[in-house]
C-alpha cells in the first residue's frame, strides 16, 4: 500500500510540473505577442499580429482591395538550421530587383556606398498601404555553420511566368579575414509583345511570351591588416543574362569595390551593356558604359568641440556618375558635393549636385563640349531632444537654361514620444511644400508662373502592453 501510495504522489507531482510548464510556455507565448491595428483616412483598416514564430497580416481599403499574408519562422529557435515561410500578397526583391534593373544608381547623396555582398531573393510581407501584389508563395531554407552557410529560396508568384530561385553559398577563410560568397538567380518571366511598329524600335516586333533570366554574383570581402581591423576591402562582380524573345541570350556585367577603414571610405563601380535588351521586368537598356566612384572622409573636430564645449563629427564626401551611351552623341553625368556636421542634439547635411551632360559629334570621337543642365542645392537640419525630434529640410533645383522651372522644397517634421506616461503614445508630423517658377512668354516684362503644392501628414500612435494602435491624416493643396 505504502508502494501504491508513493507512485500515486509521485504521478500527481509529474502533473503539476507539466501543467506548470504549459503554463509557463503559454505566459512566454503572450508575453511575446503583438497586436498592431493602423487607421487612414482613405479608410484603410490594417491589423499585423505578431508571435514568437509567425506573423499574421491583413488589410483593406474601400474599392475592392485587400491584402493577405502570413509568415512562419523557425530563425529564433533553430538559428543554425532556419526555416521561413510565407504566403500572401507578397514583395519580391533583393536579387531580384538587381535583375529587374542592373544599371547603377545617380543618385544626389554624396555619401551614397557600394553594394558588395551578393543578394538573395527576398519576399517581404505587405504593407498597410500595398494592395498591387498577386499571391506568391516564398520558401527559405538555410545552414549556418562555422566553416560555410547556405542558403536557398525560391518564389511561387502568379506575377511571374514560372518559378524563382536562389541561392548563396558564404565560406569564411584565414579565421574570417577573408570572405568568399557566391549567389545565384533564376526564373521564368513573361514578355508583352511590341505595341508600335518596328519600323519605330530599335528592337524587331516580336510576339508576347516568356522567357528565361539568369543573375550570377561573386564577391569577396577581406581584412588584410591583423593591426587595423575595421579596414577592409570588398569586392563583387554580377553577370545578368536575359533570354531574348528570338532565342539567344544578351549579358550586362557589374563590378562594385570598396575600400573603407574607421575614417574614409572609397568605392568603385563599373556597368556595361551592349546591347539593346529587355530586363527580367521589361525595363529597356540602352547599350551603355556607366561608371561611379566616390569617397567620403569622418573626422572629429577639436576647434569646433572646444567652442560648443561637445563632441562634434565632420564628414565631407563626394561622388562622380557618368553614363556613356554608346549609340548616343549626348552621355549625361553628375557630380555630387556634401557636408555633415554631427553632434549629440543636432545633425546637419549639406549637398550640392551639378548635372550636365558630354557632347561628342559622333560615337567614336572623344567630348567636344559639356552642356550644363542643373544645379541642385540641399540643406537638411535635425534636432534631437529628450521629448521631441524635429527636422527641415530645404531643395532648390535650378536650371541653367532659362525656359526651364526653377523648384523649390521645402520638408519639415516633428516627432514627439512620451515614454514616461502609463500609455507611451508618439506623435509625428510632417509638412511639405514645393513650387515650381516656371518663366512667362513676355519678353518685355520677365515674369514668373508659380506652380505649387501643400502637403500635410499627421500621424498617431498609443502603445498598451500588447496593443498598439496607429493612425494618420493626410491632406493636399494645389494651386495652378
């Protein structure tokens, strides 16, 4: 009897410590979860619930729209052999993007940096605002070990004419001071057909189908100084091959280097197509040699700390775009100038940009003349307080030739958040104004016809334990 009575305990123990372990694990599962809900004023109505493992997202907007989609991870759980998917009105980018357009960016920041980690396809979940996707389905599959990683995606979308995948291999060597990765993409892509005449293209008429786009990288990223061990040199190269609709396949390649340590940073980037394609989006290429290098330098002043009594950080930078087409007389460029000065309560940027273009009078002679086309002033300000953050910024754009406007922006906003209350809420605000002078015909009497526009945004949130509601205004002012 006593036997009987000891295993009885013992049983009634085991239950208790199992109850108390599902209940600990339910209190971690809430403790962990999220709800969102966000509010327009074009009426959408947006929920995003977030759990240790999935997250779970929809919303609507009178007209018919609507977006789905949810995510399930196993990254927090099983770091080393990671499981992700995800279903829905989905995103696609990543490598696919640099598909879709290969070419480099001009932008105007001075302080723009090269990308040279290969990509991987990516699928990101909608946003509150996005109702243009079809469903896809996205799988991602990885390795991480301590001699290599692995990864492995692939995108089931009714956007594309078959199936996506990729893939990316990383292999650290010399005890991570020398890092080699390759990537692949592929996939089947639908073509429309030529909608004008042939005798107008630069490509023959072709009928509408699909076809197949392939996207290589290589890159390797190195340490070489054991003494300095924030320098490094990166370094990647990309080939793109799209099948054309009559068969044979057209390349683009792309090299991008970096160089950078703790005070200057200086990148490299090459792109060259001959030819006149199509991308994996249907974006047209012109046969083109683009190049863009650029550098920016960090340095902390000891004059201006000593007058304001506070650290202050300069960096200075500047980059060079050139786009040199080759079945055109006219190859645009641009020239990037800028100036940041940091402190703990503010940050200021400074940019200049001059875009022009080079004027050959055939394709195989060197420039004759430079056209000068604009200049494009920035000036941007930030505060950073305990309670509130505001910011303005200021752009000009003005035109060397005379016919042409002359815009103004102006940008402005104000964040504010109190943490200290017993439900934190922010607050955000932005206005935005922009005008455009454009010169009248009247050559007696040089007047001016101004185009401008008023925008305004009000944005709102209150955060409970584990709530959080947001919600935003918004309004626009025209006036011709």
């Amino acid at each position: 009897m006593a036997g009987l009575f000891a295993q009885a305990n013992e049983g009634a123990a085991a239950a208790q410590i199992a109850a108390g372990g599902k209940k600990n694990e339910a209190a971690a599962f809430i403790r962990n979860s999220r709800l969102e809900l966000y509010f327009d004023d074009e009426q959408t109505i947006s929920q995003k619930l977030i759990m240790p493992m999935a997250e779970v997202r929809h919303a609507t907007r009178p007209g018919g729209k609507e977006n789905f989609a949810a995510a399930v991870s196993t990254n927090k759980y099983c770091p080393r052999l990671p499981f992700t998917i995800r279903f829905g009105t989905l995103g696609a980018g990543g490598a696919l993007s640099v598909l879709n357009s290969p070419e480099l960016s001009s932008g105007n920041s001075p302080f723009s940096q090269s990308s040279t980690a290969p990509a991987v396809l990516t699928a990101p979940l909608p946003s509150a605002s996005n109702f243009s996707r079809q469903p896809s389905v996205f799988l991602q599959a990885a390795i991480f070990q301590p001699h290599f990683s692995i990864t492995a995606n692939s995108l089931f979308s009714q956007e594309n004419a078959g199936p996506v995948y990729s893939s990316k291999i990383t292999i650290p060597l010399f005890k991570n001071h020398l890092k080699l990765s390759a990537s692949f993409l592929g996939g089947s892509f639908f073509y429309e057909k030529t909608s004008a005449n042939s005798w107008f293209l630069k490509e023959p008429f072709h009928n509408s189908g699909t076809r197949e786009c392939y996207l290589f990288q290589f890159s390797a990223d190195s340490k070489p100084f054991q003494k300095y061990p924030k320098t490094n040199l990166s370094f990647n190269f990309s080939a793109a091959f799209y099948e054309s609709p009559f068969g044979d396949f057209q390349n683009v390649f792309r090299s991008d280097f970096a160089f950078f340590s703790k005070k200057i940073y200086f990148f490299n980037q090459l792109f060259y197509n001959q030819n006149h394609l199509f991308t994996s989006s249907e974006k047209l290429l012109e046969p083109a040699f683009q190049t863009k290098t650029g550098f920016f330098y960090n340095f902390a002043s000891q004059s201006l700390s000593q007058i304001f009594k506070r650290p202050i950080f300069i960096k200075v930078g500047s980059n060079l775009f050139c786009n040199i087409k080759l079945t055109e007389s006219e190859s645009p460029f641009k020239i990037n100038f800028g100036l940041q000065i940091n402190s703990l309560k503010t940050a200021f940027t400074g940019n200049c940009t001059f875009e022009g273009s080079a004027i050959c009078e055939s394709q195989k002679t060197m420039p004759k003349y430079l056209n000068s086309e604009n200049l494009i002033l920035q000036f941007k300000n930030n505060w950073k307080f305990s309670l509130f953050s505001p910011g303005v910024k200021l752009t000009f754009s003005i035109p060397f030739e005379k016919e042409k406007a002359t815009k103004i922006k102006m940008n402005a906003n104000l964040y504010f958040k109190s943490k200290k209350s017993k439900i934190p809420f922010s607050l955000k605000t932005a206005l935005n104004f922009s005008t455009n002078a454009r010169p009248r015909d009247n050559l007696e009497n040089r007047s001016f016809f101004y185009d401008s526009k008023f925008s305004a945004s009000f944005c709102a949130s209150l955060e409970f334990s584990k709530i959080k509601i947001s919600g935003k205004i918004t309004c626009d002012f025209t006036q011709p």
